[in-house]
C-alpha cells in the first residue's frame, strides 16, 4: 500500500502519521492535537 501511494506522490512519512491518528480515539486524538497547538502557541510556532 506505502509503496503505490508513494508511486502516486504522496509522502509515506505522512500517510504513515494519518493512519496512526485514524487508529487513535476521538477523544484521544482531539486531546493530542490540542496539547500540540498549545505547546506550538507556546513556542510561537503558529
């Protein structure tokens, strides 16, 4: 699967980090993404 989506362009890095996410809870994953803002904000990333 990586290797024809990566024949298509996509980035195996992250399809690789969207199935993880889509593995993950809703809670989980909205909870993960908010403390990564957070932590971004902090670092004046955003």
């Amino acid at each position: 699967m990586y290797t024809e989506l990566k024949g298509s362009g996509f980035d195996s890095k992250a399809v690789r980090s969207i199935i993880r996410l889509r593995k993950k809870e809703d809670h989980q994953r909205i909870e993960e993404e908010a403390v990564i803002q957070l932590y971004k904000d902090a670092l004046g990333m955003t």
